[in-house]
C-alpha cells in the first residue's frame, strides 16, 4: 500500500440461496411493515396479498395500488389459482397492479 493511500479491502459475498421480501407501506400515514419468506412459491405471494386487503387497517377503502418488480408475473392468474373463486374476484376487484 502506498503511504497516505487508503487501505484495501476484498469484500467476498456469498450466495445463501433466495428469499421473498414483502414491504407494505402507507406514506401519508408512516405505516410500514415487512415480511420476509424463504418460500418463492404464487401461492406464498397470494397469501400476503389478501392479507392487504382482509387488514382492518383499510376498511374502507376502495382500491389498493400494488407496485411490484417482477415484469413477467401473470398476478391476475396466481389469485384465481390460489384462492377459491369468490374471494379471488374479492381480492381482484381490490388491486390495482403497476
């Protein structure tokens, strides 16, 4: 090393495998809350989704804007396919996907 440089160092990441990270958040309200799952399953992403939207914390809302990273997902398909027909259109009927 050089005098008066800076010292080095040779960070190693190593790879631990996969997880899901579900962040829910209220701006206008400060309310955050996050979950984090091994499972990278639809099923699993359904499950937290109509948590959403079965909160008490919304009672009245009329519509929940869901902003989601994956471009390919079909999310409309994993509801119907994980929940029965009633409460899938419930959940839809809900969301508003971007």
């Amino acid at each position: 090393m050089r005098r008066g440089g800076c010292p080095k160092v040779n960070y190693e990441c190593v790879r631990e495998g996969m997880c899901n990270a579900f962040m829910f958040v209220q701006l206008l309200d400060g309310w955050r809350e996050v979950h984090v799952s091994k499972m990278t399953k639809s099923a699993r992403w359904t499950n937290w989704i109509q948590w959403l939207v079965d909160l008490r914390r919304f009672p009245r809302v009329q519509g929940i804007t869901l902003v989601c990273d994956e471009l390919n997902a079909r999310y409309h398909e994993v509801v119907y396919a994980a929940s029965a027909r009633n409460d899938a259109f419930r959940i839809q009927s809900k969301l508003v996907i971007i």
